[in-house]
C-alpha cells in the first residue's frame, strides 16, 4: 500500500479528482491519501506561494503528489505554485505524452504517438528579471551542465525503458550559442552513449513547424523549459484536445503527476470537465509507484469508453460520437469497462520494470578559468554611440580599453550604422588587446572611473576563456 498526496485544486480540479480517485478505486489501486488544500484559498490567505509549510511535510514524507489544477489569482506578487513545486522538489522531468485517437477524436494527424521531455529547472523560469533603464527589462536565461545532463540522459533512459527508438533535440543554438549550445553540446555527448537509439536535432522553430506538420516523424523530444512548455501544448492540441493530456514531473526523490490544462472557472460545478486528462496522469503515477497492473487495467478501460463513443463536451463530435456525457457520467463508463480491452485500438500492455534508470550528476574537472574583461552596462540617455565612446575612450587600466559598444546586443561602435535604433541600454565591453589576463582590480579601476565619469553602471559580466575558449557572445555585427 503506497500513501500518496492529493490536492483537489481549483476550478473544475475538485470534480475531475473526484472522478479520477473513483477510477483508481474501483481499479484496485493500492493507494492511501493524504489531502491538502492548495491554490486560490491558500492564497488569497495571505499565503503568496500558494501551499502552507504542513502541505508541504505531506508532499516531502509521501514523495508522490497527485495534483488538479489550480488557479494563481492575478496581481498581488503571487508566484506560480507549478513552478515553485518543480522547481522546490527538483522535479527535473517534466513528461508529457501526446497520442492522437483516431478516428474517435477528430485530429488531422491519425498516427502521432510521441513523448515530450522538457527540462524543468532552469531556463527563463526561474524567474529572475529586473528593470534596468526607463526603456529595458532583461530576464536571465539560466542553463547548467548538470541540468542538461540530466534531462538529456532521462530522456535517452526514457526511450530505452519504453522501447522508443528516436530522441530529438530542440534548441535555438544558432542564436543562443553560449545557453542553447551547452544544451545542444550535451546532448550529442550522452547521444553518443546510446548506439542502440537514433538521434537528432532541430531549430526549434523548424522543428515546431514540423511538428505541427509531420509529427508522425518525432518519437521522443528533448528540449529546455520554455520550448517544451510551448510545442507540448501543441502536440496535445493536434492530437485532438489539451484536454486528454497528462503529465509526469519526475525528481530523484519526488515526482508529480497532473493534467496539463488548466483550472477552467468558467465550467466549474456544472458536471461537463473533461477528467481524461487526470486520468492519463494517474495511468503514469501507478507506472511509477510499481501498480503497472492497476495502469494497464485503467488506460485500456479508458480507451474502450472512448471507442465506444462515449464522450464529453470538449471532444464530442455527432458524426463521430455515440454519447455526449458529463464529468460523473464519462467515469462512470470508465468503471463499468474495468477489465475490459479495446478492440480498435491496440490495448496497452506495461511490464512491470525497476523504472527509469536516474544516474547522479558526475562533476567534470574544473577548466582553466581566465578573466579577459568586463561587459560594463550603462543607462546613458543619449542617441549617438560616438559620444558616449569619446567619453568612455578615457577609461583605461594597464590591460583593459574599450573595444566595443553595443545597444540590444547590436554594435553601434566602432563603426556602426546610424540607422540602428537605440534605447537606452549600452553594452560597453572593455577587453585586453594583448592576450593577459585581467585583474579584479582592473574591473574594479574602470567601474570607479566610469562613476567619476557620471556614468551610471547598472549591471556588469565578467568576460572569461575557459580553458582557451572565450565564454561570452560576440556583438551582433562584429
């Protein structure tokens, strides 16, 4: 008997948990619950993240949260409570399976049949983003090696454990050479450990394109955190509703299982949800806890109901549905199927296995680190690059001048075009031109002269080689 924790969540959440807990209990799952409130109570409470430290003991001693959506109210600082449990938790995984129904859930795409594993740590959501000048915000984009390794080599796990034969990779490393190279860098090295399971790579734009178009061609995509938010919703979507979809988010220690649609108040308490998506997530939560029987027995009862043509609102078609019921109603036909398999779609059959293969990050040696310069920001009011260069021309230590200005990542000095619109951002890079390494205290000389210049430095990055090889972006244009 395994305890696991659930949360009822918002909006329609309470009635498709409902419906979801009388599946898995007529299934035969050998489960004990442990509820917690969670979402729009606790926050409108006063309670900015969303759960109280109690909620929090249940999820920590249980290690497994079953969770319905939930609503962030508007405003008011409130920070995703999604992302504060992945991220809290290290659910590294997020896995996202998409499965197209035909011809019993209209899709153009009759044989999509793929798995999406999005990084879930890093990226731009954690969050970090400030104002800088009166016309420029930034946002980071955090990427690690140990992040990369980890979700590439589960996702290689992934497909090997569930006899997939393809992993692709997404990313933007055309343009993100330093963030989505690393991810990119990584990924060919573990590809390598995998002879037994082809490997690719796309653009993601390219790749989402294709995607949308041909997505009979993808088996398992690995990507970073904001790309899989955005092209797994998609896939759900040509599979034929968001609505069917659920998800793994997968720790070394912890995991949560959830649909990927959200809250929905609109529909609230009238009985016409959609539970499949909750119903899928917990197909993947009895797989991980080792109850593969109770999840073969729920998925194939589920889709006999949906080729028996009993459906909800959100997918029922006349021409191809036989019965359009409610919440209560479409569980109801998911027990009464107990047992049963389908005779069109092939029925589902999961061994039972040890589970995916988690491999502790190994650190690499330390590279040789050297200081070359500094990226020295400032929010200067004025339009022409040339003036602010002849200003900051008169800084200059033993080693470091200034090589280059650039205004949104654009070099606008020396030589720029003065066609090139300019905010009031201003990148100005002050680098050794004769190979030595830099001081700290050549940083610390040109932010002080720069003060004594009324120039208002508001964020610096050091600029480095690793090992011989510059760490940092070159200026557009350079």
């Amino acid at each position: 008997m395994k305890r696991i924790t659930v949360a009822k969540g918002d909006g329609i959440g309470p009635e498709i948990m409902d419906a979801t807990l009388e599946i898995l209990k007529a299934a035969g799952a050998r489960i004990e619950i442990d509820e917690i409130e969670i979402g729009e109570k606790v926050y409108l409470s006063g309670n900015t993240s969303g759960i109280a430290s109690e909620s929090w003991n249940s999820i920590l001693t249980n290690k497994v949260f079953f969770k319905a959506p939930i609503t962030t109210p508007q405003g008011g600082g409130y920070k995703s409570l999604n992302v504060t449990t992945r991220k809290s938790l290290a659910l590294f995984a997020n896995v996202r399976p998409c499965k197209s129904y035909h011809p019993f859930v209209r899709t153009k795409h009759e044989d999509l049949d793929l798995v999406i594993v999005r990084e879930n740590e890093e990226d731009l959501y954690a969050g970090i983003e400030h104002q800088q000048t009166d016309e420029v915000v930034q946002c980071l984009k955090l990427i690690s090696r140990p992040g990369c390794e980890k979700i590439v080599r589960y996702a290689f796990e992934y497909a090997r454990t569930n006899n997939r034969k393809k992993v692709t990779c997404f990313t933007k490393d055309n343009i993100m050479k330093q963030t989505d190279g690393m991810f990119h860098q990584v990924f060919n090295e573990i590809a390598a450990e995998y002879p037994d399971i082809e490997n690719d790579h796309y653009i993601v734009d390219i790749g989402s394109a294709r995607l949308a178009d041909t997505p009979e061609n993808f088996d398992v995509i690995v990507t970073l955190n904001l790309y899989g938010d955005v092209i797994s919703d998609i896939a759900a979507q040509i599979a034929g509703s968001v609505g069917l979809g659920g998800s793994s988010n997968i720790g070394e220690e912890c995991a949560m299982f959830e649909a990927i649609h959200g809250s929905a108040p609109d529909i609230a308490g009238k009985d016409i949800a959609n539970p499949s998506g909750l119903i899928q997530a917990s197909v993947m939560m009895m797989n991980h806890i080792g109850q593969s029987d109770v999840a073969e027995k729920i998925e194939n009862a589920w889709l006999k109901t949906i080729e028996d043509g009993i459906h909800t609102a959100d997918i029922y078609k006349p021409e191809l549905s036989k019965e359009k019921v409610g919440t209560k109603a479409f569980a109801q036909a998911v027990i009464e199927r107990l047992g049963q398999t389908p005779s069109q779609f092939k029925p589902v059959k999961y061994e039972a296995t040890e589970g995916i293969k988690l491999v502790p990050y190994t650190r690499k040696e330390y590279a040789k680190k050297k200081l070359k310069g500094v990226d020295a920001f400032i929010d200067w009011n004025g339009i022409d690059p040339n003036e602010l260069a002849e200003v900051l021309t008169n800084i200059t230590t033993s080693n470091l001048k200034l090589t280059m200005i650039t205004n949104r990542g654009i070099k606008v000095w020396p030589k720029g075009f003065k066609e090139t619109f300019c905010t009031d951002h201003w990148r100005c890079r002050f680098m050794t031109d004769n190979g030595a390494e830099v001081g700290k205290d050549e940083i610390i000389s040109v932010l002080s002269q720069a003060e004594g210049l009324n120039m208002d430095v508001i964020k610096t990055e050091n600029l480095y080689e690793f090992d011989g090889k510059p760490a940092f972006s070159l200026g557009q244009g350079q």
